[in-house]
C-alpha cells in the first residue's frame, strides 16, 4: 500500500477534528504500509515533532493514528497527513466501512501471493531436490534445470513480493529505511545472483549455485507470518467491528401527539423519546420511561441472563429486547454512547505502550542501519578473505540479511498482549489500561471494596415503613443527584408512584460522605452517620449498610439497607488464595459490619470506617513495604484509590465506563473473572519472555553462522520466518484456556 503514498489527493479532514477540552484537537487517520514496531516509532516521531503536537499514537492493530494538538490550525489535518505520506505511508481519514474494505482486499491480495509463492517453492524445492541428489548429472541437463526454476522463480518473484517491494520503494522514495528494504534486497540479490549463475552455467558448463528455491521459500514463509499477524491483530478490529455491528440503523420517535415516526439512528438526539419494539434493539444509550421487559446485552455487559428493565433504568444501545415494548428516553448517541465509549476505550489501551513493546520499538529503531552495516561488513570480509570471489561473499550478505529479519522481535509482545486482550474481552474484561496486564500480573496482595464489589451492589431499603413521608420525599430529592449505590436503592425504593421531588439548591456530592443541599430553604444531608451528626448509633443495629438524613435541626433519620454478598465471592477467594495472593478487605462501611462480611469469607485482615483517604492511605502503605497491590472497588467512589494501587479492577455497572478509572472493568455481574484475569496476564507475561527468548536466541545463535558463511539463503529464509511463526503461534497458545494456577 505504501507507494500510494506519492498520488493521494490532499486531504479534506476538517469534518473528522473532534474538539476536547481545554481547546485541545483530535484527529483519527488510518495509516496504511505498516508492519512493524518500527513503523510505528517513526511515525510517531515525526507526528509528535510538528509544533503544538502533544500526542501522537500508532495503533498497529487497528491501522490508526491518534493525533492530538493546542492549537487551533485550520492546516493542521492536512499538515499531520502529508508527513506520514512523507514517510512512505498512506493516509486517510478514519472511515469504518472504508477500513473493513481495505483490510479485506490486503487479506486477499496476501492469501494469492502465498499461493502462487507456496506453488513456485513446491515445484522449484523438487527440481532443486533433483539437481543436489544427482551427482551424475551432466552440466546442460542441470543447467536446464536452473532454467525451468528460472521460469517459475521469476514470475513468482515479480508477483508474490509486491508487498513487500512496494513498501520499500515507498520507505527510499522518503528517504526512510523499514524492515522491508532489507528483505526486498534480498530476495532480488538472491535471484539476481541465481540467474547470474543460470547464465554461467549455461555459456561455460560451470556448475554454480543457485538460490531460486531460498527466493520463493522466503516470500512464502514472510507472507505466511504477515498474513498470521494480520489475521492476530485483525482480532482486535474484530471485536470491535462485531460492537458496531450491534448499532441499530434505524430508531422509531415518538412525537409529541404519541405519533410513531422511523428515523435513522444517526439522527437521533438526546432527549427524543423512542419506541423499542419486542425484539428489536435499543437504538442508542437510552432512559427507560414507560414500559417493563427483559433485555439481552450480554455482548456489552458479559451477564448472559436477561436483564429486567423498568421505568428509570438506564439501558445501553445495542441492547436487544426480548420482552414488551418500552418507551425511551435517549441519552447518548454515537461516540457518547456505551458501544462508542468500549470501543474508545479498548483502541486506547492499544495504543498505550508496555516496558516489552518499549524495549521492541528501541531495538527496531537502530535495526535498520544495524543489519546493513553488518551486511556490508560480511561482504567486504569474505572478499579480503579472498575465500572464492565476490560470488560466495555476495551471498553470504545475503544470507545476513534475511536471516536478521527482526520479524520475531517485532511480534515477542503485541502478538501476546492482542491475543490475551481478545480472551479477556470474551470472558467479559475489557482492558483500558495498555500495561495494565504487565501490573497485574506483578500484583501479591488484593483489597476488596465491599459495598458493590463484595457485596451484589444492589442494597434494598428494609425499614421504609419506619420512615415519614416529608422525611423520605427530602432524602429522595438528595438521592436522585447520586450514583452511590444507597441513593440507587433509595430511588428503586420509591417506585413509580412517588410525585416529582423539589430540586435540592447548592446541591454537592462528598466522596465519602454523602449529599448536602438546601430543600425548601432547610439545609439537609444524607449520608455516612457521622456526617449527619449522630453521635450514638441504635442499639438494633442491624449490621447492614444504612444512611442517615438530617434536616436543619430536626432529628435524623436513618435509612436502613440489606446488600448481599455475592455468591461467588468464596470461590473468588479461594482461587485467589490459590494463586498466592493474600486478601484484605477496606470497607467504609462501620468496622462491625465488616468484620461480619470479612468472618464470613474467611478474611483476615480487614478495616472498617475507611472514608476515600483512609483507603489510599492503606494502599500507600502497603506499596512503602514492597507489596504490589490489586485494588477491586467502584471505579467511581474508590477513583483515588484504585490510581493509589499497582493494578485496579472494577466491577462497576456497565453505564458507569467511561468514568471509570480502574486498568479493568468487568463487565458482567460477577467477579468470577479477577482470578481469570490474574492467570491470563501471568500466561500473557510468560508468552511475552518466552517470545524476546526465542528472538533473541535465534539471533544470537544465527547471526554469527551467517557471517561465517555456514549458512545459504534457503537456510536463512527458513529460520527466520520458523522464529517469526513460533513466536506467533507461541502468543496464540493464549487463546486457549491454560491449566495450573498461573504463576
């Protein structure tokens, strides 16, 4: 794709600048003619170098740039795109069904250059067969051999490494070096030099070697890893592509008159009321206001069992109804939406960079120049060696380059962390944080938040018979202001008969604490007990979660609760504990009721009436004496903790993403998945020093056989591309459920 680059018409990208805050730009191109790390760091060098540049990332896996600058330049996009096209790559703005297309015809165009290069090493491997074993084979019939390998190797050649040539005609044209210079080098010296000696052999009866056969061999084998990566990171543009795919294209608004009228989904706004049919899908984030029913989301929350839904319950685009029709009320649409928001979050966690890939973009950064000088140099000995002419020397330096191939090397860490981020996602964890799995997989000791983590986060009210009306209808006007799972349970509490509440003036919301606010001119609170000033807590204490309501000076009023504890929570445990990790509860729920929760899942060590700071505090102290911290809490509340701990885990509601702040969420309604996650990121960090092992290896012991001329281009081209397909199908084995405990 890369000599393209040279014929694009300008680029009109002003529709596809997004505006953030603080007057800052983005802009999303697709970048075609990448292939490596390397690629990428130059990329992201040059991008980053342009003035008011303060961010530019490469996603290999999506094909994507994310630029992001301060200023506000009308020339910017064009500016941004025409130095990637400076470098030899292609550049468009980031259209979806444009992507799908390109990545199909590149799937096609590589699976006919492994064939017609697969048929060409077939045929020509068994007349090479012919000629090494036939030692009585006078010089025309072997020299008519070298010539049908000829006929087949050249038009194989031509055709088979198109991919390649185009590649690196477009990395010179910029005065640039990739990977694929040195392998287009290669294999047109090796069959230049092939029919060289053709031609010798068939004017003077020499016998000369020839390397048709390594030609062909090593697009074969390089096409083959290329299209095995393609088809690893096409993983990740999978899933997101089947996300998409979920988006209804057309919704039904309801008018003011109760009238039905078919839109298209892109034009939906937020505040349009909408029909969803019995079977039909939620068209975009959306407020049940009428109606009851099931919906199935399972492919965005992971909970494989229906959902009921009634009036207030916010619903997710892409939901499918399985019960009555529902009326709603739309929230968020397009990018604001949850399926827009996941699939933001998953190419930025991509596009983030690990210490493995760090350490793969510093190798592949002096790798071109490296193999180059060393090719030359093995050129130059082996011709003042005077060891047989500039024959063999040629083609030793041939051998260095094909061998030194940094394919391997390249794939050691993405190919491993794409394909335990797709196992993740399948189970119901989705990845936010790049490095996240290189932390957790570091972590040896995990804290639980209780309310919403340990316990099912779905409290119900249990003394409202106990309450007075003027005193529930203020709390409630305080509570609909909140996410806090209490305030959630107060308001299902009320149902749908309460009236309209007041709205509360100088409303506030004090992690930790609770809600304050000025309702009919009196100053009222609702939250922790403390806060609300009581000072004796009754003595029937229930052991369960509670509020308190004060108002001005009136006695308050407590809001008793029961949360469950998950079901699974012993398993969760246990498998932990079988990992090696030791547990701790933080609760800031009152220290009896935590210790009840800790006794009953067998927790040693635990601390209740823990407020945000209590709980960071405890973390930093656990991190000043060595130990590597998980945090599993509410990605809203314990926001401060969770950035305290070495690696986070949340299992907040799927409607609360975008403001999470954990490395994972889980998107489902159990927590079976932490000790998943720990043993997939424990396998990912194994695959991973497996994989720079391998590479490393394989150059180390390579290398210096190739310089030494005891290696021919066939063997080079086989060992390189072994290396580059052991590391991937080493990183697939991730794929697959892994046995053991993890460590």
């Amino acid at each position: 794709m890369g000599d393209t680059a040279k014929t694009q018409a300008p680029l009109s990208a002003a529709p596809f600048v997004t505006r953030e805050e603080d007057g800052v730009s983005a802009l999303h191109l697709v970048v075609g003619g990448m292939h490596c790390a390397g690629c990428i760091a130059k990329i992201e060098r040059a991008v980053g170098a342009l003035p008011h540049v303060t961010e530019a990332r490469v996603n290999l896996s999506t094909g994507r740039l994310r630029a992001r600058w301060s200023d506000a330049d009308a020339e910017m996009p064009a500016r941004i795109a025409q130095t990637v096209r400076d470098l030899g790559f292609t550049a468009s703005p980031f259209n979806p069904q444009l992507v799908a297309q390109t990545e199909a015809d590149v799937e096609r165009g590589l699976m006919r250059a492994m064939a017609v290069a697969g048929f060409a090493a077939a045929n020509i491997m068994l007349l090479s067969v012919a000629v090494w074993s036939g030692a009585d084979m006078d010089a025309a019939t072997r020299a008519l051999m070298h010539w049908v390998s000829a006929l087949i190797a050249l038009p194989a050649v031509a055709y088979a490494g198109q991919p390649f040539y185009r590649s690196a005609l477009a990395a010179l044209r910029a005065r640039q070096m990739n990977m694929d210079v040195p392998i287009s080098l290669a294999v047109l010296l090796a069959t230049a030099m092939s029919l060289f000696q053709t031609i010798m052999a068939t004017r003077h009866g020499a016998a000369g070697h020839v390397y048709f056969d390594a030609s062909v061999s090593l697009l074969f084998f390089l096409l083959i890893g290329r299209f095995l990566d393609l088809r690893t990171r096409g993983r990740a543009r999978e899933t997101v592509r089947n996300l998409m795919a979920l988006r209804a294209l057309s919704a039904t608004r309801i008018g003011n008159d109760g009238s039905h009228h078919p839109i298209a989904t892109a034009d939906v706004m937020p505040g349009m009321r909408l029909a969803v049919a019995a079977g039909g899908r939620v068209p975009v984030d959306a407020i049940v206001r009428r109606g009851r029913s099931e919906l199935d989301a399972s492919i965005l929350t992971g909970e494989t069992l229906p959902q009921p839904v009634e009036p207030g319950d916010r619903v997710c685009g892409g939901a499918l109804n399985l019960g009555q029709p529902i009326e709603v009320e739309a929230t968020a649409v397009d990018e604001d939406s949850l399926i827009g928001e996941i699939v933001r979050l998953m190419e930025a966690a991509e596009q983030g960079r690990t210490a493995y890939v760090r350490l793969a973009d510093a190798v592949a950064r002096i790798y071109a120049p490296a193999v180059h000088l060393l090719a030359f140099g093995t050129f130059l000995g082996w011709l003042l060696l005077g060891a047989g002419g500039w024959e063999p020397a040629l083609m030793n330096a041939v051998a260095v380059l094909i061998i030194t191939c940094p394919c391997a090397l390249g794939l050691a860490a993405p190919a491993a962390q794409v394909a335990a981020s797709g196992r993740l996602f399948r189970t119901g964890v989705l990845v936010k944080a790049a490095d996240g799995l290189e932390r957790i997989a570091q972590t040896d000791h995990v804290v639980f938040d209780k309310t919403g983590t340990l316990t099912e986060g779905r409290p119900e009210l249990v003394n409202r018979n106990e309450i007075e009306a003027d005193a529930f209808t203020a709390a409630l006007a305080l509570a609909r202001h909140s996410q806090h799972p209490l305030s959630r349970a107060l308001v299902r509490a009320a149902g749908d008969n309460t009236p309209p509440t007041a709205q509360p003036d100088d409303l506030e919301e004090i992690p930790g604490s609770g809600l304050r606010g000025t309702i009919g001119g009196r100053a009222c609170r609702l939250g922790r007990a403390e806060w609300c000033g009581v000072t004796q807590l009754e003595a029937d204490d229930r052991h369960g979660p509670e509020l308190w309501l004060r108002q001005a000076d009136e006695p308050p009023v407590k809001f008793q609760f029961a949360d469950r504890l998950r079901p699974e929570m012993a398993d969760v445990i246990a498998g932990l504990r079988k990992l090696g990790l030791s547990v701790e509860l933080l609760s800031g729920d009152r220290a009896s009721v935590a210790a009840a929760i800790a006794s009953e899942l067998g927790i040693d060590t635990w601390r209740g009436d823990c407020r945000p700071a209590d709980k960071v505090a405890r973390l930093h102290s656990l991190r000043e004496a060595g130990r590597k911290v998980l945090m599993v809490g509410d990605g809203l509340n314990d926001a401060p903790a969770l950035a305290q701990a070495h690696a986070s885990i949340s299992p907040a509601a799927a409607a609360d993403i975008s403001q999470n702040a954990a490395d994972f969420v889980l998107q489902g309604e159990t927590l079976q998945a932490v000790p998943e996650t720990i043993r997939v990121a424990r396998a990912t960090r194994r695959r991973v020093i497996e994989n720079f092992g391998i590479a490393f290896a394989y150059n180390a012991i390579a290398i210096p056989f190739a310089v030494a001329g005891f290696v021919t281009p066939l063997f080079a081209a086989l060992a390189m591309s072994g290396s580059s397909l052991i590391v991937t199908l080493n990183a697939l084995r991730l794929r697959l459920g892994e046995k053991g405990n993890g460590r």
